[in-house]
C-alpha cells in the first residue's frame, strides 16, 4: 500500500500505549516517517502498529521453524472490532468525512462522521436505504437517503 499525507494508516501510539489510526503527516520513499494519532492528537515518527509487527515476526518465524498446529478443537479468536476498523480506514482520507444526516447518499466505501458513534466507513449497502458502517466500536445498521 502506499501512502500520501492525509490518509490514515494503522500505527503504535506510544501515548495511548496502543495501535491506534494516524493520520500520515510526512513520507519518505514508500515509507511513513511521521503520523498524528487520531486518538490523542500526538504527532511523532511513525511506529508499525502491534498487530502488524506480530504478523510480521509470524511469518518470519513461520520461514526458520516448524510452528506445531493448533489443536483441532481450538476456535478462531474473533477479530477486535477496532482492528476491523483500522484495517478498513488505511489509507482513507479522514477529512473527508461527511457529517451523517439521514437524509445524505451513502455509496460503499463513504466516510462519514456521525455524532455518536464518531468516524466510520461504509462497508455495504443492505438495502436501498441501508448501510452497514463500520466504527471503532463495530458495525452499526444505518439508514440514509430518506
Ligand atoms: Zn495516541
């Protein structure tokens, strides 16, 4: 993925103690050298978020060594909303939310701002005045175009 500045990118806040979405402030070459978390507004040489790391390391141990399996009964972990979230915004732009009305048109992949639930994204279009939108909390059933 590559990025420009002002797009949001998933990053480790050393403040927040957290990965947390930033918002890209400075580039070099492919890489991000300095974001704003958008959780606690500290701006500061980008980190790669835990979640990223550990996949790394994952596949990096995955290469040298033979990881024994899982056992069989052992369920998939669901996925931390929040993480959902983050994966879905990388690389959109978060001034460009709208402000959520119900009376606006949604079209999949929108970002919008609503009052309670903060900034989401469209994830789908259930109905021909529904959306499901995804925020940090998880996806919420929204209705527009009315
Ligand atoms: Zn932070």
């Amino acid at each position: 993925m590559t990025y420009v500045p002002g797009n949001a990118a998933e990053g480790y806040c050393a403040t927040c103690d957290e990965d947390t979405l930033h918002t890209v402030l400075e580039i070099e070459g492919l890489q991000i050298r300095r974001a704003r978390c958008s959780k606690c507004s500290t701006e500061g040489p980008f980190r790669v978020s835990r979640a990223k790391a550990r996949a790394g390391l994952m596949a990096y141990v995955g290469k040298r060594a033979t990881i024994p399996p899982p056992p069989r009964r052992q369920r998939k972990k669901a996925e931390d909303p929040a993480q959902i979230y983050r994966r879905m915004m990388e690389g959109k732009k978060i001034s460009e939310a709208r402000t959520y009305k119900i009376s606006m048109a949604l079209s999949e992949g929108d970002i919008l701002r609503h009052p309670r639930f903060g900034v989401g994204i469209v994830s789908a279009l259930t109905g021909p005045q529904k959306a499901v939108v995804v925020f940090e909390d998880g996806p919420k059933n929204l209705v527009f175009g009315r």
